[in-house]
C-alpha cells in the first residue's frame, strides 16, 4: 500500500536505540524507552498560508530526524509500526559527519 500524508504531516519510522550501554551492559527491551530519533518516510506536500500559497517542507524523504518523546500518532502501514506527525512536532534534522547542516 502506498502511502502519502497529507499538508505538514510526515510518516516517520523509528530509529532503534543501541542494545548495549557505553560500559557493555545489555538493555533488555524491557527496560529501553522509545526512540526519539527516525528517519522521514514519506512527507506531504506543506501546510498552507491564509492566502492560500504553500509552505514547502523543511524535511525531505531520507531525512534523519529528532522528534519529541510523545510526538505523533502510532500507525501501522504494511505491517510496520510507524508514527505519523505534523512537521512542527520534529525538533530538528540530524546531519552525518562531513555533511552541511540544512540551511533554513
């Protein structure tokens, strides 16, 4: 199934954590919180202002993003659990090592 959201909303799938700690321990699924980090899956088009004229997305597919704790909706799309949110939920994007940082 194909799916698009719609306006500022963006499908978003989580990026799971790391399973051991610095020091070597290993962190049963029990005791890991949920990520706040994912990468951008599908995005809609941008919101509109009162005159109509869109607002382009500051996030693109592929982007890796930090998002907050109880940001989004859960859905499943495909058999997958992912998040839908709205672009403003998304607290910034993460750029790789020798990447530039997005100009916004």
């Amino acid at each position: 199934m194909a799916f698009k959201p719609l306006h500022d909303r963006v499908l978003v799938r989580r990026v799971e954590g790391e399973e051991k700690t610095k020091g070597g321990l290993i962190i049963p699924d029990t005791a890991k919180e949920k990520p706040a980090e994912g990468e951008v899956v599908a995005c809609g088009d941008g919101a509109r202002k009162d005159s109509g004229e869109l607002i382009p997305m500051a996030v693109n597919v592929g982007d890796r993003i930090l998002f907050g704790k109880w940001s989004g909706t859960e859905v499943t799309v495909d058999g997958e659990e992912m998040l839908i949110m709205k672009e403003s939920d998304i607290l910034g994007i993460i750029s790789s090592k020798g990447a530039s940082a997005k100009a916004a």
